[in-house]
C-alpha cells in the first residue's frame, strides 16, 4: 500500500488540488488563519466564517448524545463556546473590511417572553444545560426572577390608584365628617369636665358648646354669585322717532365717563367717607393697647391725587430752569 507521501505526489492527487484552487475550494494546505486580523481579503473571511458556522453545527448536533460523558459534555460545549468568540472575531475583520454586518445582539426569549439565563458570555448547549453545577446556576437565576417579579407585581397594586386610595372621596358622603363632629363633641366636655374639676367650679353649670366657625361665608359667596350671575335685560322703550334701549342699572359708570371728558373730577363713591371711619375707628382700638402710638400714626398714609403730583412735578422743573439760566442766587 503506497504512503501518504506517495499519494500526495501522485498525478490524480495534484489535478484534484489545481481543480479545488480554481473553484476557490480549501485544500490541505489551505488552512485557517490563527488571527482574523491577518487576513485581508474580504471573500477569505467570508469563507472562513462559513466554515466556523459549519463545525458550530457539527459541533451543537454532536453534544446532543446521550452517551457522552460529563467530561466529554463539558469538552464539546468549551469548543463551542471558542468557535463562537472566533466567529466574533471574523465578524469584526469582515466589518473592517467594509463587508456585511453579522453581529446581532438579539436576546434569546423564551415561552413567557423572558430572556433565557446563559445566552450572554458563556453559553451551554445541548446536554451541557443538565449538568449538575450548571442546571443549579440555572434554578437559582429563576428562583431570583420570580422573586423580582412579585416584588414588581406587588408594588404594580399601588400604581395608577385613584382619589378614593388617597382619601379624597372619604368626606363626600359626610359620615366621616359627622363621626369627627361626635368625636370633637366628647374630647371638648371631657375637657371642660378636667379644667372645671382642676379650678374647683361648680358643675351645675352646662357645658358650652364647641366653638365652630360659621359656616356663612360659603352661603353669602354663592348668593352673591347667583345675585351678580346673568345680566338683566335690556328693556326698549318705544317713541316716535325710534327705539331707544334703556338700561335697568344706574347710570354710575356713565356719568363718571362724561365727568371724566368733561374735564371736571368724578365724584368720590358713597363708601369713601365710611371706610375713613372704619379705618380710624380700627387705629383708636390698636393705639388703646399700644399707649406710644396715636391714632394718626397708625392710619394709612394719605397718596397725593393726580392735580398734586402735576403741580409738584411743574414745581421742580420751573426751579430747575430757572437754576440752569440764572444760577443759584
């Protein structure tokens, strides 16, 4: 039988090898490179990434058997997993080069949607997911999942809740306010009970009611908002000439628009003089407790009206001219 060396020198041999290097077919001699950088063709490193895709195929069908030992599992699936960073490598060149883009970081999912533990660094294929250490680094990245999902669904309870979460509908029904009214009602005479046995009073007298505010500033906003609500009408009243609209509101606004173009002053409204009054009535009630300070101090200060303010102002630019022309004499 001829030796290998004889057969590679063989006529058939040689045409076999010129015909695969014309198909642009690997040969024997034809070997991957170590480092993916070297290579600077661009349909080299195509070739080569096919090759590696193949042996990963060969490679994931074969960890498959059942009758392989855990040693022989564990061997298989670290090839694969250096395949796989190989592959990563010609993938790169293949971008530098200018060529297609292979990389994809498409996360595995599984039936619920969820990513499937392992898929990022090293990876188990095949039997090597049922390996003893393996398949307990696995339980326990689940065990971890779905303690994070229920912390997430427990806390899902408490979002997106409306007012009647918050208490902001308890007072609408009005039990609640009429069940605080009851309570306030017995502290106040458990506390007038305490201070009137501490003082030593008698306890023949009743008990005063709790002091509440008035609930009439509500009533009188509403009223006053129902009373200045829609406008009267405005009624017509027919002549012979036209018709004239008369307006049911006195003529207050009018008379101050023509007082106002007529050069004259408008007249002080009705309540002038009594909110005077008030103001000084309310200084002479806080100088009674503050004996250094008089009524007069207390009240507003008085604004100049606008015929001052236009004097005042002639005043200054009169003895401004006159500085200016005559000096200061």
């Amino acid at each position: 039988m001829a030796r290998n060396e004889e057969k590679a020198q063989s006529m058939l041999y040689r045409f076999r090898e010129a015909q695969a290097a014309e198909l642009g077919l690997g040969t024997r001699s034809d070997r991957r490179p170590r480092m993916a950088s070297a290579c600077k063709s661009l349909r080299d490193c195509e070739r080569w990434r096919g090759e590696i895709l193949r042996e990963i195929s060969r490679k994931v069908s074969k960890i498959q058997d059942a009758g392989l030992t855990d040693y022989e599992v564990r061997d298989l699936n670290d090839e694969i997993n250096r395949l796989l960073r190989e592959k990563r490598h010609w993938e790169n060149q293949i971008v530098a080069l200018g060529g297609a883009n292979y990389r994809r970081n498409v996360a595995m999912l599984d039936d619920d949607g969820k990513e499937v533990p392992g898929t990022k660094g090293y990876k188990y294929f095949g039997r090597a997911k049922e390996l003893p250490g393996v398949k307990d680094l696995f339980m326990s990245k689940k065990t971890e999942e779905d303690e994070e999902n229920k912390v997430q669904n427990y806390y899902k309870k408490f979002q997106n809740q409306g007012p009647a979460y918050f208490g902001d509908l308890d007072e609408a029904d009005g039990h609640l306010l009429e069940y605080e009214m009851h309570a306030e009602d017995e502290e106040w005479q458990e506390a007038y009970n305490h201070v009137r046995t501490i003082l030593g009073l008698s306890t023949d007298e009743p008990i005063p009611p709790i002091p509440r505010p008035a609930k009439q500033l509500a009533s009188i906003s509403i009223t006053d908002a129902s009373q200045t609500g829609p406008p009267e009408p405005k009624r017509k009243a027919p002549d012979g000439d036209g018709d004239v609209e008369m307006s049911a509101e006195p003529p207050t606004k009018e008379v101050a628009k023509r007082a106002k173009k007529g050069g004259a002053p408008p007249p002080p409204p009705p309540d002038a003089a009594s909110s005077e009054d008030a103001m000084l009535a309310h200084a002479k009630r806080t100088a009674a407790y503050i004996p250094i300070l008089s009524p007069e101090m207390l009240m507003p200060p008085k604004l100049p009206t606008r015929e001052e303010m236009e004097a005042f102002l002639l005043e200054l630019r009169k003895k401004a001219l006159v500085e200016e022309y005559f000096g200061n004499e």
